[in-house]
C-alpha cells in the first residue's frame, strides 16, 4: 500500500478526500432514507384514497 506521503501529496488533500468521499457517502444514505419513506407516504395516500 502506497501512502500519501511516498506519492508526495499532502496529508491535508488526502484527508480533504476522504472527508468528502464520507460526506458522499452519507448523502446517499440520506438520499436513499428520504425516497423510500417519500414512496410509502405516497402508497399511504393510495391506499386512503380507496377507502
């Protein structure tokens, strides 16, 4: 495994990086969170509008 410091990039860039791959990340998640209980409210609307 090759580090940061051998390829000579700064730790701060590297760190920079992950912070926003992390972010990413838990946008996605979050993202993913809000449609499926967007959907649900959505077949919960259906599902009165039957009645």
């Amino acid at each position: 495994m090759i580090t940061s410091h051998q390829k000579g990039a700064p730790p701060a860039a590297t760190a920079c990086l992950f912070f926003i791959l992390e972010v990413r990340a838990q946008f996605i998640t979050f993202a993913k969170k809000l449609v499926r209980s967007s959907d649900q409210l959505h077949l919960a609307r259906l599902d009165s509008g039957r009645k």
